[in-house]
C-alpha cells in the first residue's frame, strides 16, 4: 500500500491463504503508539506544566488518530488493496478506541489529576459496585463489537467489486464469541454470586447504629 503513488506493499499470504498487509499492521501500530503519545503529552501539559491550553490541543489530537486509520484503510481498499486480516484488525482496533477511548482518558485524567492537584485517588470498584462496572465494561465491549462490524462493513463496501472480503470479517466477528464469554464469565456471574461489600462500609453502619441507639 502506497497512497502517494496508488502502488501496494507486498502482502504476506498467512496458513489457510489469509492476506496481511505488514504496512497497514504498521499504521495501526503506529495509531496506538500515538493514541497514548497525545494522551500522555496532553495530561502531562495540562497538569504538570499547568499549560491547560496547550494540553486541549494535543488531547482533541487523540480521537483524530482514529480518524487517520479509517482513511488509511478505506483509501487502501478503494485504491485496489486486497481485504485481508490487516483490515479487520484494523476494523477491531477502531471499535475498540471508540468504545473504551473516553473512559480510559477519564481514568487516566483521574490519575494525573490525583498525582499532580491532590484530589482523591480514583476508587477501585467492590462489591455493588463491582458488579455494576463489569456491566459498563461489557456494555463497551459490546459497543466495540457493533462499532467494529459497522466498519468491517463500511471497509466491505469500499473496496474494488471483484474483491474476496469474507477474510475482512473474521476478526470482527470473533468479537461476539468474546461478548458472549465475558457475559457468563464476569458481569452474570457476579450478579448471580455477588462479591461481599468491603469491610469498610460496615464499619462505617456500625457507629451510625451506635448513634441511634443513644
């Protein structure tokens, strides 16, 4: 794949025939090293170097990362590039970004937030709460299943009408095998069985109970 003269890489044929294109494999590398790049950069300005101007700038550059890979490959396709693994990957990665990106900057905005200003540390979910944040995650997950078989879909469309895309949806629908195992595994299980509250909320009841008693 080359989009400034239209020419492609040599793909690599994997067991079975499967298509991988090594430099679509790069540019997707290459968003995730970027994506934490701009997110770390931009936490960092914003509260270590209290440059909060400078630090918005460069985390509004974090969404546009996904930007850059969804034209790479819809360009790559339309440019006659054959649909192959790099291309599901690719549509996986995306599904994923868009689903846990947000939650993971806030989390980490948290961080930085506690270790640069002081304010709480961010909490790690127990008991009730535990078993509601699994059912966020798998909640995003199954967003990043839908997102990422919408552009399996959308990459489908785009690319030349002579192409053999059936290898493009293996890895996005490998997705909802993993949906329906992290269902019964972890956000059902807990339900259904519970973790114990921490010890610290009872011992906060108790000298309420005392209170009320006097």
């Amino acid at each position: 794949m080359n989009l400034l003269n239209g020419h492609h890489a040599p793909t690599t044929a994997l067991d079975g025939g499967t298509v991988f294109d090594p430099l679509l494999l790069f540019v997707i590398v290459g968003c995730e090293v970027a994506f934490w790049v701009f997110l770390l950069a931009g936490l960092f300005a914003r509260y270590a170097l209290r440059r909060r101007r400078l630090g918005g700038v460069l985390l509004v550059c974090v969404p546009l990362v996904d930007l850059v890979l969804v034209v790479v490959s819809l360009l790559d396709l339309r440019r006659g590039g054959e649909p192959g693994l790099s291309h599901g990957l690719a549509a996986v990665y995306l599904g994923v970004s868009v689903a846990f990106g947000p939650a993971l900057v806030r989390r980490t905005d948290a961080w930085f937030a506690h270790r640069f200003e002081g304010r709480p540390r961010p909490p790690r979910p127990r008991g009730r709460e535990a078993v509601r944040h699994e059912w966020r995650m798998w909640g995003r997950w199954a967003a990043a299943t839908a997102i990422s078989n919408g552009v399996a879909l959308v990459m489908s469309l785009a690319a030349v009408a002579d192409a053999d895309t059936g290898v493009l949806w293996d890895l996005p629908l490998r997705m909802v095998q993993v949906a329906v195992v992290w269902l019964v595994g972890w956000p059902l299980r807990l339900t259904l069985f519970p973790p114990p509250e921490p010890e610290e909320d009872a011992g906060e009841r108790r000298p309420g109970r005392v209170r009320t008693g006097v």
